[in-house]
C-alpha cells in the first residue's frame, strides 16, 4: 500500500502540468539541495578544527554541546515557515477502502522526507563519531547520536503539529520572532544562556546516558500527538484552514486615478487576499536589509557610488522586480473575465505604473533611513528610485508581455518555482546592470555625481514619457494578448 | 447584430470551429447545442476576442471585432469561473464590474435589490471570496454581473449548469422576458428542455459547423433527441 502511494506521489512529481518549462528550476533546487547537503558533511567532517577556528582557546566539546539546542531551536522555527504540510496529497484516498491508520502512518512517513531532517544529522553525527566514539565509551556516545535523533523527530513533528493548529502561520512566525529576539537578548545580556543549557544538558548525558530517554519520550509523544490530532481531523475541510468572516473593502483615496485607481484597488487586494503574493511582497521587505551588506564607509569616502548602485536600485525597486518578475501571471484565474469586459487598456497599465511608482515611493522613504550613514547614501538612493519607476518598471512590464505562464495565488512563495521560467528569471538582470550603462560612462568623463544626476534624468526622462510607453506596452500586448490568455487558462 | 464569415478554428490540425456564413438577427434568443467537442465554447471566445480565429471574420453591429474594442459597450457575458475574480466579495465584484460602465455602488446596490429572490440569500453579505462559494453559487454571480451590465448582446455558456432546480427555473423565466426587451441573446446548453423552451431559434453544431439551424417550433425537442440519440 505505501509503495503505491509513494509512486503515485512520485507519479505526481513528474506528471505535474507545467513541468517542461520549470526542469531548469528542478535542477537548479536539486543542486541547492546538493550543495546543502555537501556543505553540511563538510561541516560536520571538520567540527572540531571550525570550532578551534572560531573559538580558540574553548574547550571543543563544551561548545559543540552549546551549539546543540540553539541549532535546534532555529531549525524549529525555520520549519514553522518552510516545511510543507502533506496533507493534501491523501484527499483522494480518503473515501477508498483504506483504514485511517493507514493514511495517518503515510502521512507521517512522507513527513520525515525532508531536508531540514538530514542536515543536522550530518552536521552532529560525524563529530560525535569522530570525537566521542572513542573518549566516553560506546553506550554513552549511542544515547548521545540517540538523542539527537529524537531531537529531529521531535521538531519534525512539532513543527507539523503547530502548523497543523494554526494554518495562518504569519502570527506564528512573528511571535517566534520575538522569541528568538528575546533569547538572544537574554543570552546577551547574561540572563539565562541556552548554549550553556545546552552544555550542562549533553554533558549531563555523556555522563548519565539514561538521561536521553527523556528526548525519546518526548519525541514520541509528540509523534503521538500528532497522530492522534490527524486521527480526529481526517476530513477535507478541517485538513484545510478554517474560514473567517471576510468584508468588502474599498480604497477612496485611489479615487482619484479614476478606472486605473480602480484597476489598481483590485491589485492591491490580490496582493492581501492571496497567500503567494502576500509572502512574495513580504519577502521585499527583507532584502531591505541588503543595504548592511554593501553600505561601507570607505566606499562612501571614496565616492564609489556604482559599488552603491546595485543594492540601491534593489532595494528601491524589489516589488517591481520581484512582484513584476510574474506579472500578468498574477491575474490568470480572472484574465478571460478582465479581457471580456470594459476595461481600458490604458488604465490597465497606468494602474500597473502606478503599483509600481507608489511601492517604490514607500521602499525608498524606509530606506532613506541608511541616509544616517551618509548624505550621499541618499543621492544614490533618489537617482536609483527615479531609476525605478521611469525605466525599470517599463523593462517588466514589457517582459509581461511575453510571459504566458499561469501563477496558482494559494500556494506560498517560498521555494515555489511555478510561473518561472527563465525569461523570466533573467529578467532581472537587465534591470540590474542597464543603469551601469549610464552610470559608467558618465562617471568616467566626468564624476560620479555627475553620474548620478545623469541617471536621476534619464529616469525622469522615462517618467515624463510614460504615456510613450504606455502606448508602445498595449500595442505589444494587443500582438500576444491571444497567447497569454491561452497559456493562463492552461494551469 | 453578429455576422460571422468563413470563421476557421484548428488545434493541431482538427478543426474545431469552421462557419461558413452565420448572421444572429438583433433582439434574438437562439441557443447553441451539441456534445462536447462541438466548438460551442470555442465559438464563444473568438466572439468575445479571447481567442484568435484562424480565418475568417466576426463582425458585431458591422464591425471587425478584432480591430476595435467598440462591441465591448453593449455585450455582457459570462463563460465560466475564469470571468470571475475569486479574491474579491461578491458585493466588490458586482462594484468593480458596475463601476467599468460608469455605475455608482448605490445603483449596483439598488439592481441587486431586483435579483434578490434570484439570489435566494446565498450570495449577498456572505462575507466569503468568490473562491469560496460553491459553483452554482459563482454562476449565479457571474450571470447577474453580466445582465447589470444592461447590455444589447448577451452570451452565457451553459448558464443552467451547476444551478439549483428553483434558479434554473428563475432563470428560464428571466431569459424569456428578453425578447420583449429586445435584447440578443446567445446561450450554450446540454439540457434540451430548457434550451427549446428559452429559445426561438436553435442552431446545432457537429464538430465545429452547424448541422442544423432553426426556428423553434412544438417538434423542435422532439427533432432534437432524434439527433442526438443516433449520435
């Protein structure tokens, strides 16, 4: 019986519509996956010299033990937000002669195929092996591998557990957020550690092993749990999340923009209501950090502006780029329906204009924060932003022209590849790397101010423009509109 | 009112629609049968410029429908769930389609105050997204919006489909009151009592052309089962 639900699993894998297109992507996961998987032997093979790397002069064992739990604690909250459900995938079995026992062992079964539970058991177990086999005696250093495998399981099955619980897991992540905040404050602070709990908890069973019966029971009651909450919510609309009162909402303050105000009302309300473009433009909000990694002072000094330039123009434009990436894909379940009826094509695309311009204003006003570090962080940022909404958001709105490929909204946006193709993947470079075209030259004749007055008025140049463009955008579309109407009723 | 040419549709060489000459007379209610492959939904779409014709013209009030969008101002239509727009309220989609010809909120409100008895209370302050709502329920709501839009030419593919027993009659009903409002009428459906009971003319497709075109008389259902159970 599980043999015929695993290759009807497997079936579905290879089956799935749309597949051709995304082999690329498959391959470029199963690589990340790969290289996961090598990074995390390689890590594990060499623990004890990383260790005596980053903390000279510790005692090797003391902070491997700390490590422990902390990992662990991350890698829970980590799998509150990316380990995926299987509960969809017995729907079909459910009215067959198969017993619940059954379907609720395949359940927990295909839960453990999972990366989240291979990487820490390659990370621990050749340390342990390498170091403890030998120095503490075999019984210790079996309930010591033991122990962290009930780890594994434990966090395998809680994280399905809560997952289960609560479906609208945003709150969760937020307050594991907090969480963790809290911990770290704690740690630092000198509170209450968890790596020196951590410490005293292996320590304490190298020394006692019997103590990891515990991690046993815990894991198996949670496994327990777990089947038991499956066992007595087998049916379709409990495996599903539960409904809540929805209202009609309106935006008068888009009023204004008349039928594309209203265009864009009704995207910004796919972007709330739906759970793929929802993470996907809370996912904009994080690379917000990007500027960390590349504002350094001595670039600043040295009016290295193009070193800027980059994480700028993301970080100003990353819902145009990132939420344009899929665009008009977005829209397929109702493209049929917006194509029949009345609606102008031009407000059409000064709706999607205005998205952009409007999302661009918003980032770009929370990023002039960096504008602490230097004057000219926000130089750059203004010349990128106008960047942005003059020309960037022409180049993806001319690619979603050309992209024909459906997006489902219901699925999250973490590790979904659907809808990618490389079109539109590489998409992005453009994006990124044209406004060097400007930049260079100009900074080479003259400076690298000049340079990026040079870029501020070409963006603007495209900004006055837009109704150029705009014209330009629906003839385009006018030519493939048949194509990407086919292609969105092929899901 | 529509006027179709030499109108030509394959996929991968099998011809789905192909009409020689087909005129629909304004203020008409003529209904659209056949079995499944028939080209009847294929048909729609290139009359609603969804879907490009390999050959052949479409004109509605004399124009190409393909060069201009002027047809889009006097034709409604509801085809299937994919005209429906599934993250919105029932009530913000009716807004959004009305406020397209230029319709307040207030008047949206006051038309549906007309098809209440039609809604039999399960579309209206529901507080569910049109995805939740069950298929006769997203029918009922698709079908409403395309008639609010108080349109000359009305197409609705297989509108009986989904609904319950009472709605199907309401809707029967309503259909009928058309032809006095003058109104052209193009409906697909599998049931052939309704469709020879709503409509005066019929016309029958057969892989793509029209088998058979007529005027509907007391023998018409009875012409019509002959057809199709010696299919």
């Amino acid at each position: 019986m599980y043999t015929a639900f695993f290759k009807h699993q497997w079936m579905g894998f290879w089956r799935s519509r749309g597949k051709g297109g995304v082999i690329a992507v498959q391959l470029v996961m199963g690589f990340v996956v790969l290289y996961l998987v090598c990074f995390s032997i390689l890590v594990g093979y060499n623990m004890e010299s990383i260790i005596k790397e980053v903390f000279p002069g510790k005692d090797v064992l003391m902070v491997f033990n700390g490590m422990i739990l902390y990992y662990f604690a991350i890698d829970f909250l980590v799998r509150l937000q990316l380990q995926e459900l299987p509960t969809l995938a017995i729907v079909p079995y459910l009215h067959l002669n198969i017993t619940k026992n059954k379907l609720i062992s395949f359940l927990n079964l295909s839960a453990l195929f999972s990366i989240f539970n291979i990487i820490p058991v390659l990370v621990f177990f050749p340390f342990a092996v390498l170091k403890m086999s030998t120095d503490y005696g075999l019984f210790s250093f079996i309930m010591y591998l033991l122990t962290i495998l009930s780890l594994v399981i434990f966090n395998n099955y809680a994280a399905l557990y809560f997952k289960r619980l609560s479906i609208e897991n945003l709150k969760m992540a937020l307050i594991g957020f907090l969480f963790l905040c809290t911990i770290g404050a704690l740690e630092y602070f000198k509170v209450f550690s968890i790596a020196s709990l951590s410490n005293t908890v292996f320590l304490a069973i190298i020394l006692h092993p019997l103590i990891a019966l515990f991690f046993v029971f815990m894991a198996t009651s949670i496994f327990a749990v777990n089947t038991r909450y499956l066992r007595s919510h087998l049916y379709l609309e409990e495996l599903k999340s539960a409904a809540e009162q929805k209202t009609s909402t309106d935006y008068p303050f888009l009023d204004r923009f008349g039928e594309a105000g209203v265009l864009l009302a009704l995207e910004i309300k796919l972007i709330l209501r739906n759970k793929r473009p929802r993470s996907t433009a809370l996912k904009c909000l994080l690379f917000l950090f990007y500027g960390i990694l590349f504002y350094k002072q001595e670039v600043l000094d040295a009016n290295q502006f193009w070193i800027l330039l980059f994480p700028a123009v993301f970080m100003t434009g990353n819902l145009t780029m990132i939420y344009g990436q899929l665009m008009f894909g977005w829209q397929s379940a109702e493209f049929d329906g917006l194509l029949a009826n009345k609606i102008n094509m031009k407000a059409f695309f000064k709706a999607k204009f205005l998205l952009f311009t409007i999302s661009s204003t918003i980032l770009t006003v929370i990023v002039s924060l960096y504008g602490l570090m230097s004057w000219k962080i926000l130089l750059v940022q203004f010349a990128a932003y106008f960047y942005n909404i003059g020309i960037s958001s022409v180049i993806v709105l001319y690619f979603a022209t050309i992209s024909y490929k459906a997006v489902d909204l219901s699925r999250g946006s973490i590790m979904n590849m659907q809808g990618a193709t490389l079109s539109r993947m590489l998409l992005s470079f453009p994006m990124l790397l044209s406004p060097y075209i400007i930049y260079f030259p100009l900074s080479l004749i003259f400076n690298p101010f000049i340079a990026l007055l040079g870029l501020t008025i070409f963006g603007l140049t495209g900004l006055l423009t837009q109704g150029f463009w705009i014209k330009l955008l629906i003839k385009e579309f006018n030519k493939r509109k048949y194509k990407i109407a086919t292609g969105f009723r092929e899901k | 009112m529509l006027e179709i040419k030499n109108l030509k549709k394959e996929y991968s060489g099998r011809i789905v629609v192909d009409i020689e000459h087909l005129i629909i007379n304004a203020g008409e209610t003529v209904g659209i049968i056949g079995n499944n492959g028939a080209g009847k939904t294929t048909l729609f779409r290139m009359l609603l410029d969804l879907i490009r014709p390999d050959g052949g013209v479409i004109l509605s009030k004399g124009d190409v429908i393909v060069s201009n969008d002027q047809w889009k101002n006097y034709t409604a239509s509801y085809l299937d769930e994919g005209f429906l727009i599934n993250y919105l309220t029932a009530e913000e989609y009716f807004i959004f389609i009305g406020s397209l010809q230029q319709l307040g909120a207030r008047e949206v409100f006051d038309y549906l105050k007309s098809y209440e008895e039609f809604f039999n209370g399960e579309i209206l302050s529901k507080g569910k997204y049109i995805r939740d709502f069950s298929t006769g329920n997203q029918n009922k709501i698709g079908i409403v919006a395309a008639l609010m839009q108080k349109p000359e030419l009305l197409i609705l593919d297989e509108p009986f489909a989904n609904l319950d027993p009472t709605t199907q009659i309401r809707l029967k009903e309503h259909l009928k009151t058309f032809k006095m409002r003058h109104l052209t009428t193009l409906i697909s459906s599998h049931d052939l009592n309704h469709i020879t009971e709503v409509c005066e003319r019929i016309i029958l497709f057969e892989k793509g052309r029209v088998i058979k075109d007529i005027q509907t008389n007391v023998d018409t259902l009875k012409e019509l089962e002959a057809y199709f159970s010696l299919q």
